[in-house]
C-alpha cells in the first residue's frame, strides 16, 4: 500500500547513486529530511522545483536539515536514463524538453549545460519492469493510491476507471518504485519527513512555501 501521512517513510529505493551517498533514512534520524524528486526531461524541474531545493539546502543545511535528490521516470523513459542523469550531474550538460525550454528563457550557458550545480547528494529511483499480463491486484494497488474514494463510485464508473488504469499500465514498460511507494503524482515533487523519521508530507509542483514547511518542522522539538 502507498505509505500514509504520518507514518515512517519507507527506504528510497534507489538503483545507484550519481552523487554522494549511498544515504538511507535511518541514517538521517533527528534530521528534518527533503527529498526533491525530479526527472531530466522535465523543464519545470529545473526552472521551479530544483532551484527552490537548493536555496533551502544552502540555507538550511547547517540547522539540521537534509535535502536529497531523486531522480526519477514515469514517462519519456528514453531520455530520463541514469546516463543522461550522470551527464547531468557531472557536466551540467540538459537534454531534451529542459533544454529546450531553459535554452528559449536564456537559462543555460556554453550552449547545452545548466547554468547552475546541485550540492546535494542524487540517486536514481529504482525502475521495475512491469510484469504482464498484470494482475488484478497490481491495478487495484494503483487505484487505491490514485483515485480518491474509489468504493463510492458506482459500479459502471469502477469498471470504466479500472479499464483505462489497465490501459495506462500496461502502455507503461517500468514503475518507478519510489515514485510510486510515495503515492506522488509528478514532477517536481517534494517529500518531507520530519526528524522522528515519519512522512509529513508531499508536494507537487513548485509553490514557493519550502521555506515556511522547514521553518515548521523545525520549530518542534526533536
């Protein structure tokens, strides 16, 4: 089941790496801990999400609070690969919709590269290959996490909902195991798990409030 609010946040699932770690949440206890969760092919990653992330990392980092990367594919799997993550991370260097778009707002330099660095450790989410034909449990598992009161929808309206997450699924070569174990629903996305090591909450988008939900959880005690 999709882990609920309040409850402790499982392992990222990660398959390597690209900067710093290996890290794992039971290291990180009395720590406040945000995860920006974000995929090389998504523009609004790079001009929202991950700027906002770094700014609480360079600001908040000597207090206690830890910010980590994870990126992450639930679409274009061709291009949010860990090589082009690893290009990323170690030349700067953009691809696809990010370049494109960081390139038409004068938002990159030498051509390709992002105009900035990331200071906090990345990993790659881990992807599982789905296994078909899918079984009903596994559609039932996403339904629950995705569609909000599911038992109140009338029967027809069940089958029609069950019928298009088959669909979407099975045009779907990988699940992205964190992605999904968090229950988020895009990207940029951010996680907070507070010091005691229990999910607080996720975001998605960028919404500028980072800063207040830190200040929050470090106003209470450990």
């Amino acid at each position: 089941m999709t882990i609920q609010l309040g409850q402790t946040a499982p392992s990222l699932q990660v398959s390597e790496w690209v900067q710093g770690g290996p890290i794992t949440l039971g290291d990180l206890l009395n720590k406040i801990v945000v995860v920006e969760v974000f995929q090389v092919n998504c523009p609004g990653c790079f001009i929202y999400g991950l700027p906002e992330a770094i700014e609480i990392h360079n600001r908040y980092s000597t207090q206690g609070v830890v910010v980590l990367g994870l990126a992450t594919a639930f679409e274009d799997y061709d291009k949010n690969t860990t090589e082009n993550l690893k290009l990323l991370m170690s030349k700067r260097e953009t691809i696809g919709e990010t370049l494109h778009a960081l390139r038409s707002q004068g938002q990159l330099v030498d051509g390709n590269k992002l105009a900035y660095s990331i200071p906090f450790p990345v990993a790659n989410d881990l992807l599982i290959k789905e296994k078909l034909p899918l079984e009903d449990e596994r559609i039932m598992k996403f339904i629950r996490a995705n569609v909000e009161d599911f038992d109140m929808y009338h029967p027809k309206d069940k089958e029609q909902i069950t019928k298009r997450v088959r669909e979407y699924l099975e045009s779907r070569p990988y699940t992205a195991a964190t992605f999904e174990e968090y229950g988020l629903k895009g990207t940029p996305s951010t996680i907070y798990i507070d010091k005691k090591g229990n999910l607080r909450e996720t975001n998605f988008g960028s919404q500028g409030m980072m800063k207040y939900k830190i200040e929050k959880l470090l106003q209470e005690s450990g």
